[in-house]
C-alpha cells in the first residue's frame, strides 16, 4: 500500500479517487488502494517500455546522444 501525503500531490481533492476505490482514507493521509497500485504501475512500466524503447533506437543511430527528447 502506498501513501499519499504532503500538499503538493495531484490528489489535493480526493473525492472522486476515494468513490472510485482508488483510495482510502488512514488518519490524517490517504492511501493507494491495491487496484490503484495496480493501475499506477500498468502505466509506470508502459511510460518505462517507452523511454528505454526511445533510448536504445536513439543510441543505435547515434551513440552517445546529447538528449532525447521523449513524445
């Protein structure tokens, strides 16, 4: 489980996320429920897959490359 706290959070209003099981109140902080973990990490590995994707063909074709820009 993984907790969400401080201000500076994308769930500054957590109703909806709460409603859609997404979270769950613990004290004073809200925590990410097992679906949301779920859900959280489909997306982290697909946004990884893409950047290491984008990395490796970039290095084919130029090695060592000042940046990459990522879209």
């Amino acid at each position: 489980m993984e907790r969400i706290v401080g201000s500076g959070s994308c769930f500054n209003r957590p109703v909806v996320a709460t409603k859609l099981g997404y979270l769950r109140k613990n004290g004073r902080a809200y925590e990410l429920t097992d679906k949301a973990a779920y859900l959280y990490h489909g997306v982290e590995q697909a946004y990884t897959t893409a950047y290491i994707d984008k990395m490796w063909h970039t290095s084919r074709l130029q090695p060592f490359p000042e940046k990459i820009i990522l879209k």
